[in-house]
C-alpha cells in the first residue's frame, strides 16, 4: 500500500507540490487526473527518486517503508516500477539480453541468487507470450526502429518480468496512439493483482475507457482537491478542471 502524507516538493524556488495526500491500497488501481503543470508528473518522479527534487515536507510510504530515504535503484528494488521512464535505445544489445540483465540487476539489489541463463529465457518467453510480444521481438535490439506501440509493449514487458509492487504510469501528455493505448492497457490489466497497486496518470479521460481505475482523483494546485469512484473521470471529461483551478480551463 502506498500512503503519500503532506507532500511539499520544490524545484529550485519553486514549489510544485503543496501538502498532497494520497493512499493507495493493495490492489488497486488508482487514476490521478489534472490540468497540465499541476504537477502530476512531478509526483511520480518523486515516488521513484529521481533528482532534482526537493522534497521540504511530508512522507512517502510503500508498505510501511519510508521511499524518501532510499536511491531510487532501492526503491526500485522494493517494488516501484515507473513506465515510460527510459524509452532507451540500445543499437548493440538484444532486447532478451537487456530484460535478463534487467531481471538479475533487480535480484541482486535484493539480495537474491542471480538466475542462469535458462530460467532467464523462459521467464522473458513467458512474460513476452503473455503480453504477446513475438520472439523476433525479442531479437532486435532493445527498441531501435521500434514503433510507438512496440516500445510501449516493450515497456509493459520490462513491468511484467520486474512484477513491481507499485507501477507507475504517467501518460506523457502528447497522449498514445490507439495501438499503444491497447497495449498499455491491456499490459496493464493483465497484470493487476490484489497485491498490486497502480498509479495511471493521466490529462485525459480516454486512457480510463481502458484501464477501469477503482479510484479516481482530481490533482489540482499541486495537491488532490477530490477523490472518486471511475464516474469522476466522466465528470470531467464533461466539465473540465475549470472548478479545480478557478479560471476556464
Ligand atoms: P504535469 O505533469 O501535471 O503537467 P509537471 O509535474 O510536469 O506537471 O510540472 C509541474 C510544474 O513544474 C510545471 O509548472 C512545470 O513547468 C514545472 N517544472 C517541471 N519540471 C521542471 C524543472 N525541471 N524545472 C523547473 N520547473 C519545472
Ligand atoms: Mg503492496
Ligand atoms: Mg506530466
């Protein structure tokens, strides 16, 4: 469970996020909607640890832990997941070679026993049929000449292999084509589980025709000034976030 308290967050002089509140339970699917620049997207850069940010005030807890004193490579290890983080491109390397490298790298930041190169190939093969990523996929290397769809696919794997406790997903706001929406999507639901929490962030209403979120929250001035069940997101779709910023939206 995810339990985010009186978050204030700065970058430089300014401040993004002002005293946000936010819990997610096990299980599940939390949407986080709000007008441009309201600092969505800061707040997933702050759950994963990325720097550059100053958090002043507040805490953030995964299952009772407290994420702001880990590196983000810790955090990572403990089960957050950010998609679309990295879209890399790496001309050399094989996509399979990247997701075994990706797989041991997270079991060594756990402690655990790395995996030989067998239980590594069948656990890619059987991620990759699931979300049907084609084995010659999996050949080329890691997202060179890869389609907008492919890479999100790509993305979805790496969340699917990683099995993260807490996946984050903010929609960049130049939106996803309808090919990469029913990937993400459906990668998404394929992987939602009682143990799981997902945060899927998003400007627009579309993506929750896709993915039924069981909570809808309205990011507004840097914090949540509503929270719903998913006909909150079709309010808005109605009305906008004119209500939540006090101006025409
Ligand atoms: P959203 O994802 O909701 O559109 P962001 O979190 O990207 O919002 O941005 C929130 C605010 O922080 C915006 O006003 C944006 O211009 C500002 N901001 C984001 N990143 C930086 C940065 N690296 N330096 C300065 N200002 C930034
Ligand atoms: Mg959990
Ligand atoms: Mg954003």
């Amino acid at each position: 469970m995810l339990e985010i308290k009186n978050l204030h967050v700065s970058i430089g002089e300014r401040k993004i996020l002002d005293g946000l509140d936010l819990t997610v339970h096990d299980g599940e699917v939390a949407a986080i909607m709000g007008p441009n620049g309201t600092g969505k997207s800061t707040l997933s850069y702050v759950i994963s640890g990325r720097e550059g940010y100053e958090v002043t005030q507040g805490e953030i807890r995964l299952d009772g832990l407290s994420l702001l004193e880990l590196a983000p490579w810790e955090r990572a290890a403990k089960g957050v997941f950010l998609a679309f983080q990295y879209p890399v491109e790496i001309p050399g390397v094989a996509t399979m070679t990247f997701l075994k490298a990706a797989l041991n790298a997270q079991r060594r930041a756990r402690g655990e026993e790395e995996l030989q190169t067998p239980d590594l190939m069948k656990r890619v093969n059987d991620a990759a049929a699931k979300l049907g990523v084609g084995k010659e996929m999996l050949r080329r290397p890691l997202n060179s000449g890869f389609s907008g769809g492919e890479k999100k696919r790509m993305d979805i794997l790496q969340m699917a292999l990683l099995e993260p406790s807490l996946g984050i997903l903010d929609e960049t706001d130049s939106g996803l084509d309808i090919d990469a929406l029913r990937v993400v999507s459906e990668g998404v639901n394929a992987l939602r589980d009682k143990k799981r929490s997902f945060l899927v962030i998003t400007h627009y209403q579309r993506l929750l025709d896709y993915i039924k979120p069981d909570t809808v929250h309205v990011m507004a001035k840097g914090r949540i000034q509503r929270s719903g069940g998913p006909q909150l997101a079709l309010e808005l779709e109605e009305s906008g976030y004119k209500d939540y910023i006090g101006e025409a939206a």
